[in-house]
C-alpha cells in the first residue's frame, strides 16, 4: 500500500507544474503571417477549416468512433460475461432489474387518475 501511495505522491508532484501554472497563448505570429499573405491568397479557405473535415465528414468520423468504441464494449463485455459466473449474475441482475423498471413505468403510465 505504501509504494502505491509513494508512486502517487510521485505523479502528483510531477504533474503540479502542469495543472498549476496557468498559460498565455497569443497569436501574434500568425496575425504577422497573415498580414504578410497578398489579397488572393487571403481569399483562399485556410488549410485548417479544408472542407475535408468539416460537416459531413466530421459527423461521419464521429461515427465511426462511436461505432468502434460499442463495438470494443461488447466484446470486452462479452469476454466477462463468458469467463466469469459472477460477472454473469450481475448482468442478470442488472437486466432483471432493468426489465422491472421499465414494467413499472409501463404500468404507471396507463394508470389514469
């Protein structure tokens, strides 16, 4: 227990610069640079919004990340719930207790006062 608290005091203290210290960003450079840019090339979109990656695209790399990350649940899900009685009685549970929840609420709402 004691090397664990002392490994934690040890990220702690190593992690203090970074969450204490507040930071100034400017952006005098890049008011520089576009200030030096000739007309037609401050019409140009910047390389930073490039329609690649705007709208569409972005919600479908959302998706995709949303769709990966159900995906790696389940197996991880799937893996206790195979190798683990205990794991499966909690899902049990938490299933039956799910499935009362939502018969009450049935119930509830067909109930007219």
């Amino acid at each position: 227990m004691m090397q664990t608290i002392t490994r934690l005091h040890k990220a702690m203290v190593f992690l203090e610069y970074f969450t204490s210290n507040s930071r100034v960003w400017n952006t005098d450079n890049v008011n520089m640079l576009m200030n030096q840019l000739n007309p037609e090339d401050k019409r140009r979109p910047s390389i930073l919004m490039n329609d690649n990656y705007t709208g569409k695209n972005l919600n479908k790399l959302r998706n995709i990340r949303y769709g990966f990350n159900t995906i790696l649940v389940i197996l991880i899900w799937h893996t206790f719930i195979v190798r683990s009685q205990m794991a499966r009685n909690i899902w049990y549970f938490v299933v039956s207790l799910c499935y009362k929840f939502l018969s009450y609420f049935r119930a509830s709402s067909t109930m007219r006062y």
